[in-house]
C-alpha cells in the first residue's frame, strides 16, 4: 500500500475559520487505499490559531484511519514556502503521493482513488490535476487545466464555460477519462510524484505566491514527465477572480521569472520584441486599473543584481536538468491569452497579431 500525503494550502490568520471544516469533511470521506495523512502549515502562527486547526483536525477526522501533522512558522511566508515546508515533511516521512489542495476547495468522494489511478496509469506522468468546478456554479468550470502564453501569462482552461459545451466544442478525451495532456497543473488540486518532486524540485521560493505551479508543471515537462488531468477527479473550487487579481505585482513578475528560467536562451531572443511590445501594453493597462506602481515595483525587481544573481543561479539548475527540447514544449504554448474576466477590446484586437507571432517564431525553434 502507498503511502498518500494531502497538503492543504497554508492557512493565515482566519482564512482558515472560512474554508477549513469544509475541506477536511471532504476529505475523510475520500475511498482510497493506503495511508492517508493530512498536512497544513500555519503562516505567521498564533496560539488561536494553532488551537484552532488542532481542535477542526481532531473534531473532524475523530474515528477516522486519516493521520495529520502541523507545521507552525513564525512569518507569513508566503504560499510557495509554506507548502513546501508540508512537502518536504511528508517526503521526509516517505510518503509516495504528494496531493495538495486549496483549503478554499470541496472534494468528491473517489477524488483521491481518481487522481492515484491516472498516476499509476504511466510511468511517464509526473503531475495529475482534479477537474476543478466552481463551487458555486457546479456545472461551470474553474480549470481543465493551465495554458501559457509564450510571453509567461498562465491562464485556466474552460473557465466560467458551462462542462457540456465545452466538452462539445473540444476534443472529449477529458470525457472518456483518457491520459489528456495539459501545461501546467493548477496548485489548487493536483498530485505529484514523489519520484517526480525529487527530481525536479520544489516550488520556487522566490515566487512566494501565483505561478509557482506554472513553473513547477514547466519544469515536470523539462524533465521528461507529463501533466495531465484526470477528469472522473472532481474538486469544487471556492474561487474568486477578484481576489485574485489583487496581488498584480506577483502575478506579472512571477510570469518573467517564469520564461526566464525554463525557456532555452534562443527562444527568449525570438520572443523579445513582442515581449517589449506586450510591456508597453502593460503600461497603458496598469495606468487604467490603477496598478501603475505595481509595474514599477516588478521592474525595480529585475534592475536589482542581487536578483539576476538569483536568476542565472536558478536558470543554470532548470537547464542542467532539462531532457526535453523547447521544439517539443512549445507545441503546447499558446499565443493568444483567453481569460473571460479580462475579456475585451484590445485583447480581441492584439490576440491575432501574438498568435501570427509565435506561429511564424514556433517553426524557427529546432533546439
């Protein structure tokens, strides 16, 4: 029997008191050979809120086989660092399943068994993500799984589509349960290997939150593994976008750090000029939404040595591990950028000329 580690996001402050009863309900019932123990890391931990996970874990998973274990840091440090903090526990206790869900997250009952069985499915799959739903819209999707744009922008398959529609517009393979390759899995439901993880790492911590999945599922790839999405593993995701696009800043430098590292050094010369293009873009746009001083704050980042230090370092590991060429990886990048709640004019007006561009530069790259 192997052994199953689920590692729930890090909690902080109260997020917990909101999400936490939910999640861990859903996942005493999962049906699932084998060990089962749940993870957290608490961020910036108090007493309160050490007691509190201690009392929902021992209340909820009271009669249950399903072992659990805190892990309690002083600082906030961020979503990338806390949850390896859990992983690097659960691979210190031999755990050969690293599953991590969002604690914002509900999940079905054969989730677990689902996302094993499409694991053990091929030898060559590193990473298996759960269908995710929007939990309070359950026929709408939340991600199929993760594309990228060849400029680092990440971005969820099908979301906010009805399931049947899109499954009918699309290829059904996801519908048939069959092996269905995606980019990158989302952090928010996903399984990875333990064989796999201490391959190609960890999440990176200089991310400290968003794309830190796109940049681990990138890395799965490089290393001669497959993402891939099982569909009959059903997670009801709590998401909301607004949320989300708040932390501007993480969202646009971490998508840099992103090409940065994983790209061959030919294929970042072929993408600058619409990297360049796509900046002065970004200006106009963050001068609209209000985010002009976060743009500002993500060039500082990347006009500060003691960050390029940190840059070449990290590029020089991701390439010394790389067993696929960028000719295989592109196949699977895209060069429009579809998100629903972004949606308007320009990105209808500049998508066909970016998509022209990476059509024409994908045939050049032979490395």
């Amino acid at each position: 029997m192997k052994k199953t580690a689920i590692i729930i996001s890090p909690n902080y402050k109260d997020y917990a008191k909101k999400y936490l009863e939910d999640c861990v309900d859903s996942i005493k019932k999962q049906d699932s050979r084998g060990e089962i123990k749940i993870f957290i890391t608490d961020n910036a931990t108090s007493s309160e809120s050490f007691e509190f996970l201690n009392k929902v874990l021992d209340s909820r998973l009271r009669g249950n086989d399903i072992g659990k274990e805190l892990i309690l840091n002083k600082n906030n440090d961020g979503f990338a660092k806390g949850n390896n903090d859990a992983i690097k526990l659960a691979l210190v206790r031999d755990f050969d399943y690293i599953i991590l869900f969002n604690m914002d997250t509900v999940i079905d009952l054969n989730c677990v068994r689902e996302l094993i069985k499409m694991a053990e499915s091929d030898e060559k799959i590193g990473a298996v993500q759960a269908r995710l739903m929007l939990y309070n819209e359950k026929d709408k999707i939340n991600s199929l799984g993760n594309s990228t744009h060849f400029l680092g922008f990440g971005y969820c398959i099908g979301y906010q589509e009805e399931l049947d529609s899109h499954l009918r517009g699309n290829d059904t393979k996801e519908q048939k349960g069959d092996d269905t390759e995606i980019f990158y899995p989302s952090g928010a439901a996903v399984l990875f290997k333990r064989e796999v993880l201490e391959k190609t790492g960890l999440f990176d911590e200089e991310f400290w939150m968003y794309n830190e999945d796109q940049d681990l599922g990138w890395r799965v790839w490089l290393a001669g593994y497959k993402c891939v999405l099982a569909y009959d593993a059903v997670v009801h995701h709590k998401y909301e976008f607004a949320k989300s696009i708040k932390q501007y800043y993480f969202m646009d430098r971490n998508r840099i750090i992103a090409i940065l590292k994983n790209y061959h050094i030919l294929t970042l010369l072929l993408i600058m000029p619409a990297f360049v293009i796509m900046e002065f873009g970004l200006i106009l746009f963050s001068l609209k939404t209000g985010w002009f001083k976060e743009k500002i704050k993500v060039w500082k980042y990347f006009l500060s040595p003691e960050k390029w230090i940190y840059l070449i370092k990290a590029r020089k590991e991701v390439q010394k591990m790389r067993k696929i060429k960028d000719k295989e990886i592109v196949k699977m990048i895209t060069g429009k950028i579809w998100y629903q709640e972004v949606d308007d004019w320009k990105l209808r007006f500049i998508n066909p000329f970016f998509n022209l561009y990476w059509k024409i530069i994908k045939r050049l790259i032979i490395w």
